[in-house]
C-alpha cells in the first residue's frame, strides 16, 4: 500500500502536466516548392516557450492550455503567425514563401555562447554560400567549401581531402541521406562526388558526435538531398569548362508524390581525342606518312542523383533516394607491324575505374504529437580497379606457301570493394520545450574483398595458365 502511495504521487506530476498542457505539432516546408525547411523556428510570444524544426522538417511545441500565439520563422522567408485556443492536440503545418530582403548595412551581430549552444562543434552550410564562392573550373564544390572553414585544413593543393582537427581524411565520416560514402572525390580528389544542384543542407560536426553518427575519430559530414518540387515543375543545367549537368525537379502527384533527378558528366575525354589524333598523325609524319597503329583513350567521371518522396498521410511519409557515380580512365595501342613474310598486331589496353553505388529506404512516422520515428534501410558499395592486359597475332608465311598463325594474351586485373547493408531506427521524443530525447538503434553488415588478383596467360601451342588469389571475402557487423 505505501508503494501504491509513493507510484502515485511521483507520478501525479506527470499526469497534471499533461493535463494542463496541449501539443502542436507539425512539419515546416517551403510554400513554393514543398521542400522541408530544417532548424525553423517555432516560437509561442505569450509562454516565451519555443522549438526548431529537425532533420526532416518535424516539429512538436508542448504549451499551456490557453490562447497561443505562435511565429514561424526562417531566414530569407516570410515570418508567419499563428493565433488559436485549442483544447486539445493540433497537427499543425506551416508553410513559408521566400522573400526579397532590402539592402541593409549590418553594423554589429550577436552569436549565441558556444557554452549555451545545445550542440558543440557543429556547423550548419547553407547552398547559397556554396554557390556564392568562386568555383573551381566552373564546378561549385560543397567539401571545398568545408575547407574554408574553422579547424578543417586541406592536405595539398587542389585535392578535396579534410583534416579536421588533426585528424586524416578516412577519419571522417561522411554521409549521403543517411547512407556512409566510402570515397568522396572525383578527378584523384580536385572534385567532390556530390552534386550541388541535388543538395539541400549540409552539417559538419567537428567533436562531441551524437550517438547516432557512431564512433568517429574526426568529424562528421552529414549532407541531406533536395526531395522535389511538390507544386510545380522545374529544371535547370550548365555548361562549365570540362563538365556540363542538368537536374530535373516536380510533382508526380501535386502535394502527394515529387521526384527530383540530377546527372552530371565531364569530356575530358571528349576533349582530349583531337589532340590525340594529332599527336598520332605527328607521329606519322614522321614515319614518311606511314601511320602503322593507332592510340586511344581519356577520362571522365560521372554522378546520378534520384530521389522519389510520397506524402501516405500526415503521419506516414516515404522516401527513396539513389546515387551512382564513377571514375573511368582507359589507355589502348594499336600496332601493325610487317616485316619480310612476317605480319602481326600487337594490342596493349589499361584501365583504371573506381565508383560508389548508395541507396536508402526511408519511413517517417509520427505516433503522436510527441514522438518523431525516422526508420532507415541502406545500402553502400565501393569498388576499385585496375586492369592492363596485351594481346598479339602474328602470321609467318611459309616457303611452301602455307602459314602459321601465333596468338598470345596476357592480362592481369587488381580488384578490391566494399559492400554495407544496414538498417537504422532514430526516434525523437520531445516531451516538453525544455526537453529533446533522442535514441534509437542500428546494424551494419559489411562484407569486405580486400583484394583480389587474376592473372590470365594464353599462348598458341601451349596450355592456358588462369591464376586467381586473394578473392576471400570477410564479414563483420
């Protein structure tokens, strides 16, 4: 009976509280567009109480039972208020227009203590301050932009590697929707694999992480893509000096279903062919016109970027969200040679071509006014490889006019990948405005091919030799 007693009265607080009190909850999205507006304001003038909107646009304000008077704001947007005296829970979405500010001289700005900031070492980048620096060869690049900032360095010039803190480039975690990015770079690291027109916002996390990143020695890239136009359709592209992208935004079904999808290709391959021609004919003209062989070959890289987000209801959210992108480079000979009753080819070819392949499922759930359910399926793989390999034939003429045919193949191909499945649930509890609880749980599988070396040799007359070693595969979660 005491213990009933003591239940009781610890938990009569509780219950008062809830009684007393109303939830409105809710997402913060952009009035033209339909995109979610992450880390808005929402603020009650009459409590003094407020919130942000989190990752994914959500937001829940726990009030006291009476009239309230809430603002929603966000930089660059048109502040809205919203006036009621509810008596019970409301689900409640804002949705803010962009506005054209007038020319203002700031004289002085105040920032927030780091001692009072609930979340140290971490900065928030907006797209229009990456677009607003100058661009490396036309590209406007979101980790170069990350270079500039406090406590990150560059390795050497013109590379997209970070050090933060002291920390080396694979210390660092980097993630796409959610989803880890094993190599980040293009061009042997002057570009970045992420496209700028597919990305929405970006956080570095330079110390303390969150529990939800995981363990990392570094810093903490998170980078959330666009998820489409919900209103209308839209489109834009560019032409800058070595690569050229188009991405391609709308509704599927208005303020239901929207797509975004974004590509972009270099040519330098494109445009190394004619000084390869020209080179080629130099070397002819050397030989008294005589060209006896041919050579080609160049490099580009390629990223795609897709996204599909559907509205189910106000509680039920679904996103798929898609990245391919690769790095190819390739070299190939050609050798025509005869000499008395002897003629042949001789055929030399090499390539070099690494890539990342990243795919996420994504359910949001709101169980109530006060609890956010973010459920995660991924799946990350990269792959390198090198590759060269020879092949000849060469024909003899007999005296008694007959002739022998010898062929000859030699390859060699180097091969190493990683491959993650996983599965992450994240859930945010916002009991009251002075309280954010965040937990959750999560599971990567990898599976490891550290190497693997194939040699192949071939010969007229011989036997075939076919030699494959290091293909063993590992496994860890």
């Amino acid at each position: 009976m005491k213990n009933c007693l003591l239940y009781i009265f610890l938990l009569f607080p509780i219950f008062s509280f809830s009684q007393n009190n109303i939830t409105i909850s809710g997402y913060v999205d952009e009035a033209e567009s339909g995109e979610k507006l992450i880390g808005a304001t929402i603020y009650d003038l009459k409590s003094g109480k407020g919130t942000i909107s989190n990752d994914y646009g959500f937001f829940s304000l726990t009030l006291p039972k009476d009239s309230v008077k809430i603002r929603v704001s966000y930089i660059g947007y048109v502040t809205k208020l919203f006036e009621d005296y509810p008596i019970s829970d409301v689900v409640q979405s804002f949705s803010l227009s962009d506005q054209m500010l007038q020319e203002v001289e700031i004289l002085s700005s105040k920032e927030e203590l780091v001692h009072q900031k609930s979340e140290m070492s971490t900065v928030d980048l907006s797209m229009d301050k990456v677009r607003a620096l100058p661009a490396l060869l036309g590209e406007n690049d979101i980790m170069k932009t990350i270079q500039l900032l406090p406590g990150v360095q560059t390795g050497s010039e013109g590379t997209s590697g970070l050090y933060v803190r002291g920390g080396g480039p694979d210390q660092n975690l980097i993630l796409l929707d959610g989803v880890p990015v094993y190599n980040a770079s293009h061009l042997f690291g002057f570009f970045s694999v992420f496209n700028s027109d597919a990305i929405n916002s970006t956080k570095l996390v330079k110390g303390g992480f969150p529990a939800r990143y995981g363990g990392r020695l570094s810093s903490v890239i998170d980078i959330k893509m666009k998820e489409g136009n919900m209103k209308k359709f839209h489109g834009q592209g560019s032409i800058g000096l070595i690569a050229s992208k188009i991405s391609l935004e709308g509704p599927i079904i208005k303020d239901k279903t929207s797509f975004i999808l974004s590509a972009r290709r270099t040519y330098i391959d494109i445009l190394a062919r004619p000084f390869i021609a020209a080179n080629q004919r130099r070397q002819a003209s050397k030989n008294g016109g005589d060209s006896n062989g041919s050579n080609t070959g160049g490099y580009f890289f390629y990223d795609f970027n897709g996204k599909i987000n559907h509205k189910i209801n106000d509680k039920h959210r679904l996103y798929l969200s898609n990245y391919i992108g690769r790095d190819k480079a390739s070299l190939k000979a050609v050798d025509n040679y005869s000499q008395d009753s002897t003629s042949g080819v001789d055929s030399t070819e090499s390539q070099l071509n690494w890539g990342n392949i990243i795919s996420s499922l994504r359910w949001n759930y709101m169980p109530s006014n006060k609890i956010f359910i973010n459920t995660t399926l991924r799946y990350s793989k990269y792959d390198f490889l090198i590759a060269f390999g020879n092949s000849s034939s060469e024909t003899t003429l007999n005296s008694n006019n007959t002739t022998t045919v010898n062929n000859q193949n030699f390859s060699y191909a180097y091969l190493s990948n990683i491959e993650d499945w996983s599965a992450k649930v994240d859930v945010d509890w916002m009991p009251n405005p002075d309280h954010l609880v965040k937990f959750g749980i999560g599971d990567i599988y990898h599976t490891f091919t550290p190497g693997v070396n194939q040699f192949q040799f071939s010969e007229t007359g011989t036997s075939a030799l076919d030699t494959t070693f290091g293909a063993v595969k590992h496994y860890a979660h």
